[in-house]
C-alpha cells in the first residue's frame, strides 16, 4: 500500500521518521499542496496511490482526485474536510476521514483568546503603542463577565468554549442541528435558534463546520439583525462568514470587532497562492481584495488558521489520522465522512 503525504511540516516529518511504515506499506512525502505540482511532479504516483493524507491546504476537487487510479482512501489532518470533494468520493467508494476531538480544548482556548483581544483591544492598543501614541480613552474595553455570548455550533470545540466563557460569567445562548441536552441540563447553554441569537448576542463565536447549506450564514440579512457594537470570532471555516459583508458591517460601525482565524479563500493570504481558483471567476477576483482590505482594518484580527496549532494538539492530530490510515491498510472498518 502507497500512502502519499502532502502539505508536510517539519513536525509532520519528524512524526513520520518516528513511525516509520510498516512491512507492506510505502510513504511518500511532499511539502507542497498537491495543487502546488504538475504532472511531471506527481504523474508517476497516479498508479499507484492507495491513500492521500492532506491537510486543509490542499484542495482535493473531482479533477485531481480522478487521476489518481487506485486511490482508495482520503485522510484529512484536520477535523474540517470542505477541502475534500466529498460527492467525487461517495460516487467512487473512496473513504474519507477527518480527525475528531483532538483541538477541542486547543481551539476553544484561542477562541476565548481572540475574543478577549478583542474585547480589550490587546493587539490594537499595542501597535498603537509602537508607534508611540498612547490614548487611554481609545484603549477602553469592555468586560465580558454579563454579557450574552451566542455560540452557533456545539461539538467538542464549541461545549468547551461555551463552558470556558460561562466561567467568565457569560450568559451562553447556543444554536446546533443536533443540540446536546447534557450540556443544557448542566445550565451552561440554553439551546435557541439563529435569529435569537444574532439579536441578542453581544459577542458571537462560530464552531461549526462549513457546508453548502450553512455557506454565509453570517451575511448582510444576518448581520443586520444583530446589536450595534457586536464582536465576532470565527474559528472554523471562511465559507461561513460573507466577507465583504463582514467588511462593510465593521466599516459602518454595527460590528466592533472581528477575530478571523478562518477567510475564504485563505490560501492566497497563508500561501500567496493564487492559483487555487481560476482567476477568471468573479467571486474569486472579488474575494482576494476584500481578504486584503479587511487585514488593513484596525479592529478586525486575522490569523493564518492556527487555532489548532498548539504541539499537544498536533500530535493528537497526527496520532488519530495515522490511526485511521492503518486500520484502513489493515482491513479495519473506519469511520467516513463520505
């Protein structure tokens, strides 16, 4: 069996020295996204790649995955997998698995963190301190401890981010498809629906993944429906947020502030790459400057998609997809997302 590794860090290679492959199984390892390589780079591969583990950089549509002739099985190092053609996968019986559980903790607490940047104007006041301004009255926060939070999504990530701001002494409003009564028996959530919570909230934070039917949840209607001044952080995945929405509710004033560790189309700020859409298409043309003009906004906080990144939860990361890969090259059943 032929396991081939795209969009590999150092950490990822030091894992794979540590685990090397076992009898009968082959690694090949590359640095760059898949969509970073041509033919030439990749074409000897196309006959005889049995699984393709990838991380959220690479984008797995139907055309690629189509060349590779024995690919059997996709495994993502990451919990999302809208980088995945999942309907490509369903239809050619190529089992997909993401990683589950292993950032809940890791990811919450970035979440908290960027709200209190926010909140306290952590980052703002510094950069305005570098350049040698200091202006008290500017700098004013505001507390979270009685405010309303809504928090849209409620898996491990978003239960412990609703207990961690519910410590702070939030009142936690939560939307989820499939709520989790437990979590609303302990009173640290009370489950309500999507216009409750953009009416209320003084503070919004999003922990679900993205899908075609959740893609700009937060957009123009949404946020008009939500408090003047409101905050918020997104932590999952760009397709849920409108940016230009988002842009020109934070230029009005109705959004305070934004802590973005998820756009869309992110690959052409985190890798500057431009070639991960047709450059014809119009929403792509589009999106690539809003992602540039709301990095120049004051009060929004963009990161490259690091909520996750913290070493424990890399290596939970890594333990659980390699898991996967060889119960698969085992025989073993595994849990698909296709």
């Amino acid at each position: 069996m032929q396991i081939l590794f795209c969009d590999v860090d150092d950490i990822t290679k030091d894992y794979l020295k540590a685990h090397p492959a076992p009898q009968g199984v082959e690694y090949v390892i590359f640095e760059k996204s898949l969509n970073d390589m041509n033919d030439e780079e990749l074409g000897k591969y196309y006959d005889t790649v049995d699984v393709i583990s990838t991380f959220v950089y690479s984008r797995l549509t139907g055309d690629l995955l189509s060349k590779f002739k024995k690919l059997k099985m996709i495994s993502t190092r990451s919990t999302g997998y809208n980088n995945v053609d999942l309907d490509y996968c369903r239809a050619n019986g190529i089992k997909v698995a993401n990683v589950v559980g292993y950032g809940e903790i890791t990811v919450a607490e970035f979440a908290v963190g960027s709200l209190l940047n926010l909140t306290r104007k952590i980052e703002y006041s510094h950069k305005k301190l570098e350049r040698g301004c200091v202006d008290v009255d500017d700098d004013m926060g505001v507390d979270l401890f009685g405010k309303t939070v809504g928090v849209i999504g409620t898996g491990a990530i978003g239960r412990h981010f609703a207990r961690l701001v519910k410590a702070f002494g939030c009142r936690v409003l939560a939307y989820d498809l499939y709520p989790n009564q437990a979590l609303a028996d302990e009173g640290v959530v009370e489950y309500t629906d999507l216009d409750r919570i953009f009416k209320e909230s003084d503070f919004i934070s999003l922990h679900c993944p993205a899908t075609k039917e959740n893609r700009h949840m937060i957009n123009a209607s949404a946020l008009s429906k939500m408090k003047d001044g409101v905050f918020i952080v997104n932590t999952a995945r760009g397709d849920l947020i409108d940016t230009l929405a988002l842009y020109n509710a934070v230029k009005s004033g109705k959004v305070a502030g934004a802590a973005l560790d998820a756009l869309e189309y992110e690959d052409i700020i985190i890798k500057n790459n431009v070639e991960v859409a047709d450059e014809k298409d119009k929403e792509f043309v589009l999106y690539s400057l809003v992602n540039q003009k709301i990095l120049q906004l004051e009060n929004v906080v963009i990161t490259p998609h690091i909520g996750f990144n913290s070493i424990e939860a890399i290596h939970r990361i890594l333990d659980s997809s390699m898991k996967s890969v060889m119960d698969f090259s085992e025989g073993k059943e595994i849990r698909s997302v296709a």
